[in-house]
C-alpha cells in the first residue's frame, strides 16, 4: 500500500515531468496560438490521452486480475496491486499540472483544478474505495477532451467538430452515470458527495460548452447561406 510520502513524490516527479515535456514540446513544435494557447500544448495533450492514460488504465484494470467487482469497490488498502494505478494517476497528475503553467482559459484552469483536487482525495485519503471508478471515470472524461482537442485543431473539419460533440456528449453522460453509481454505493459519504458535485459540475461545463460550440456553428453555416445567396443574386 502506497503511503501520503509515496504519493506525494509520484505527483512531484510527475510534475517535473510535465514541465520538461512542455519544455522539449515548446522547442520542436510551431508556437502558434489556438485560443490563446501554444499550439504545442494541443499536440501534447493528444499524445497523453491516445498513448499514455489508455494503456495505464487498462494496466490498472490488468493489475486487479480483470476483475470489475474488486477494482471498483475496494479502498486502496484491499487491492492486491496499485503500482499501475498509481502510474496512472501520477500521469493524469503530470498532464493537469503542466497545463496550468502554460493555458490562459480560466474554465480550463477551474477545470484542472477540480480533477486534481479529486486525485488529491484519492491518492491521500487511501481508505477511499472504488479506485476503478476514478480510473474509469477520469479516461472516460479525457477521451471526451482529445476530441475537443481534435476539434481545435482542425477547426474547419466539419467531421471532426461533429465527432467532438457527439464524443463529448457521451463521455459527459458515462462520466456523471458512474459519478450517480459511485454516490450509492457505501463509501463514505462526504467522498460520495465530493466526487457527485464534482464530476457532475464538470460534466455540465463541459456539455455546456459542447452545446454553445454547436450554436456557433449554425450560425456560421447560416452566415455563409446568407453570403452565397447574397452573391447569387448580383
């Protein structure tokens, strides 16, 4: 069982880590701006969510033997291995941390903020059961990201926006459906309320952004309707 001082250097080192991988990053990569931010920040995001976070929650989920029962209600203390897990988080940890040196978006930042608060819980309140849930939970909510990233990226790419919200949508309701889950199970109560006001709060910002950026694009299809018939009629 990992102690507060083994947690504590595994955020640490993977801060550390971040900030050198935003280092190389600002190096190889065009320095840009996509809404405010380095363009780099984008590609490097991508890279965690498809490469790293996958792998490490499938190893995690390995570690308990494939078992969904023993991985989403045991604490900390009853699973028969946490080295993947705690790799996992380290990275989520790494990942959060080297965007709030670098994101000028305060929703973002508010964002990061709530998802680290909630490895914090989990990391240091080691009696917390249901560790598969905050797995689960947090790659559901990053793989609903990447395609917001995706989305940043190749903005004119009207399949890749249309993916975004659909992605978006579902991880979104996946993510507050275990959060619900998660809240009656039998766990302590102030952890079930915790991790409920959180993931549904940042399920509702995402979902409302999700929605605002589809109202954006009507309207801009609408503009260009109006701008080519405008023109057919010179």
């Amino acid at each position: 069982m990992a102690s507060w001082l083994d947690i504590a250097v595994d955020f640490g080192v993977a801060s550390l880590v971040g900030v050198a991988f935003n280092t190389v990053a600002k190096k190889l990569f065009p320095s840009d701006t996509i809404k405010g931010d380095p363009r780099w920040v984008y590609y490097l995001s991508i890279f965690a969510q498809t490469c790293i976070f996958p792998p490490l929650a499938f190893m995690s989920w390995r570690e308990q033997g494939y078992t969904v029962a023993n991985w989403f209600v045991s604490p900390w203390a009853d699973l028969p291995g946490i080295f993947w897990t705690r790799m996992y988080m380290a990275s989520l940890w790494g990942y959060w941390a080297k965007d709030m040196l670098v994101l000028s978006d305060p929703l973002i930042v508010v964002h990061h903020i709530a998802c680290m608060s909630s490895l914090l819980v989990a990391g240091w309140l080691r009696d917390v059961g249901g560790v598969g849930f905050i797995v689960v939970g947090t790659w559901v909510l990053e793989t609903g990201t990447v395609w917001y990233n995706f989305s940043t990226l190749f903005d004119k790419n009207q399949t890749t926006r249309r993916i975004y919200w659909v992605i978006m949508s579902l991880t979104n309701i996946i993510a507050s459906y275990l959060a619900v889950l998660y809240f009656q199970t039998h766990f302590a109560l102030s952890h079930r309320i915790f991790y409920l006001v959180t993931v549904l709060g940042l399920s509702i910002g995402r979902q409302r952004e999700t929605v605002l950026d589809i109202l954006r694009y009507r309207e801009e299809t609408r503009k260009v309707v109006k701008k080519g018939n405008e023109a057919k009629r010179r």
